[in-house]
C-alpha cells in the first residue's frame, strides 16, 4: 500500500513489514437541504450535496525480532497517526484519497506479529486520479488503468494553439475551480482575450493586452499575468469543465498562441 504526504513524499508500507489485508469504501453519502411549505405535506428537496467517505483498512506488521517489534510500532504511528491529512493510493486502482487516519490499537501476536485495523475519513467524497492530465497518457507511466474513463491517447489533448479545440474530462465529476484544482495557461499576443466553454456556457475575457512571451494563469479563482493579479481587468467569471467532452473557443489572440489545461479526475 502507498501513503503519499502531502509535500510528495511516498511511502510503501511494505518496505516497513506492514502488509495491507484488507480495505472497503463507504459508498457516498447524499445530504438533502430541505424545505417545508405549510399547509403543505412532505417537502421539497432543495439541494443535494454529499458528505465525507470513510475507509477500512486492516493491516499485519511483522517485526523482524522481539526487539524491533516496538521500533516498528512506533513508525507504524509516525506514518498514520499524524496531524495533518495525507493520500491513501486505493490498492490496483490508480487513484486515490485525501483522508485522516482515526486512532487505533495495534494488537500483538508474539514475538514479532501485529494486527491494527484503521479507520480513515476522507473530508473529499471523491477520489482522484493520481496523474493530471498533463502527464503522459501511456500505461508506462504506470499512472493511469482501465476504468478510469479514458479514450484513445490520441484524442487526449491539453495544450492546444489553434482557436477552436475539444477538452475531456473523463471523471464522473464537474471541474469548478471554487472547488476542485483547475489552471488554464494561455502564453502568446492577445487583445481582449476571451476563452469561451461552448458546452457550459462559461466565458472569461480579460480586456488588457498581451505580447509575444507574456503568459496568462487561471488558477482556481485567481486570475494572473506573468504571475501578478488581473482580476480587476477581467469580466470575473470563471471557466468550469462538464464531465466528458468541452467544446472551446478562443478569441482575442493576435498571434501564435498555446493554451494548457491541468486538472485532475475526480471519480466515485
């Protein structure tokens, strides 16, 4: 099993004598905001939204004596037991999950044997895809597998530079960068540039210029050239990606031009 720190340090917990045995997710959990009327039965479902997840994980830790048995205990605490929130790498999956280890107990089966089951909760009701989609997609990348929504390698483009072109998101789930990572990177000449997602309807426009060289970021909600804010000269809309396909134009660039989308699936 993997566990990935949040600064990009991996850990296989094999490496440690900690075999995974076994694992189960909670299914997502709908939350309902509801209305009622008076004088009216039942009530109106105003809005769903799902909670956190929960995972199950039962471990064996092997010590290599008697005495390394507590040094192991020890980092068996260091690697789930710590204050800030960590990845779990879903075993044969190709994804994984934000979560938080809850406390546990490590039952001893002397001399060198330990049982621990863990309880994790994941604040995220969604997994993720472990690339992003501009990693390359080839299965020697050993980030992507079967069942992860994926079409032909060659129909999956994230740089583009010419004014009409296809973006696909293959997870189950919406990108709005108010929630989820999204940035989009334009580099080229521009005047009044406007990037326009036919398929939501989005649109965001930025009424300065840019030359040969200068680099427009969105970055979640956050709106830069070369690195410093234009959010003030911007029609303050956002772009958000629809599951599957998205239809995009540009307009506004007045030379060669490259446009990069880098986001990550969200799945189930």
């Amino acid at each position: 099993m993997i566990i990935e720190r949040l600064d990009g340090t991996v850990i296989e917990t094999e490496d440690y004598g900690i075999t995974l045995l076994t694992h189960s997710i909670s299914s997502p959990s709908p939350r309902l905001v509801t209305e009622e009327i008076e004088g009216r039965d039942g009530y109106i479902e105003v809005d769903v939204t799902y909670g956190g997840r929960t995972i199950r994980a039962a471990f064996l830790m092997e010590a290599k004596d008697r005495q390394d048995f507590p040094l192991l205990r020890n980092e068996v605490f260091r690697i789930f037991a710590t204050k800030e929130l960590f990845y779990f790498h879903e075993p044969n999956q190709k994804r994984r999950w934000l979560v938080r280890a809850n406390n546990f107990d490590i039952e001893k089966f002397p001399p060198i044997y330990g049982r621990f089951e863990v309880e994790f909760t994941a604040p995220n009701p969604y997994a993720e895809s472990i690339g992003t989609t501009l990693d390359p997609f080839t299965f020697d990348a050993e980030l992507w597998q079967i069942g992860q929504g994926l079409i032909e390698a060659d129909d999956l483009k994230y740089v583009h530079n010419t004014p009409s072109f296809c973006i696909y998101n293959a997870g189950d789930i919406d990108i709005d960068p108010r929630v989820l990572p999204l940035k989009i990177e334009f580099t080229g000449a521009s005047t009044n540039l406007t990037i326009t997602n036919q398929t939501t309807g989005d649109s965001w426009q930025y009424t300065g210029t840019t030359v040969d060289g200068d680099t427009i970021t969105l970055d979640g909600v956050r709106s830069l050239k070369n690195g410093s804010s234009i959010f003030g000269q911007t029609n303050r809309k956002l772009i958000t990606l629809k599951s599957g396909w998205n239809d995009f134009t540009i307009t506004g660039a007045t030379g060669a031009f490259t446009i990069s989308f880098d986001f990550r699936f969200y799945y189930l």
